[in-house]
C-alpha cells in the first residue's frame, strides 16, 4: 500500500516548520527532508525517523519496524504525530546529526554538431 499524499501534509502540518521540511517521492513512497537532509521516510502511511542518536535520547521508546521490506528497522514515529512539540524537536535534532548532502555533478556539456 502505498502512502497517501494527504498523510505527508499532515506531518508536515503537524511538524510546523515550514518551508524547511520538503519531501520527495521516492520508489512510490517518501522520503522528508528538512534543510535538505533526509530525516525520515513516509511508507505505507506511517512515519520512520532515520535512526539517529537524536532518536535514542528523545524518543527511546519508539517502536521500530522496516519502512519496506528488506529494509532495516528504524522507528515508527505515529505516536509522535500527537505531539507537534515533539515530532519537530526530533526532526530538527535529527537532521543536525545528518551529514549535509553531497553535491551534484554537472553533466558534461556536448559540442553541437555541425558547427
């Protein structure tokens, strides 16, 4: 089953951060990205908070299952869409513990034919 879009506005109201928290679809699911770091994954309606010391201080009791199948388990952060205050100071701690993404290479320019 894939992910509804109007379960990633949601969190993405719930989050309230802004602008900051994008996503983008990926292999028909989601992936969010806050200051362009992949924080969590949307699958299957449910959100998973890449795992993370942020993720062990702040919400240690999170239940933990794999986004899609063969993946490994990360958290299940549902419960955390109850608590707004919550669910953005884990998205923040978390993506300041993520590396920045690495840059993109440029695609090498073709000389036209027949000049």
């Amino acid at each position: 089953m894939a992910t509804d879009l109007s379960f990633i506005d949601y969190i993405l109201e719930t989050a309230r951060l802004g602008a900051r928290l994008t996503y983008r679809k990926m292999f028909g699911e989601y992936a969010l990205y806050l200051d362009e770091k992949v924080v969590a994954f949307a699958c299957d309606n449910s959100l998973f908070i890449k795992p993370s010391a942020a993720v062990s201080r702040l919400a240690p009791d999170l239940p933990q299952g794999p986004p899609y199948p063969g993946a490994k388990d990360y958290p299940t952060a549902d419960e955390l869409l109850d608590d707004p205050d919550a669910l953005r100071r884990l998205i923040e701690e978390t993506a300041a513990l993520m590396p920045l993404p690495k840059p993109k290479k440029k695609a090498a320019k073709t000389a036209a034919a027949g000049s």
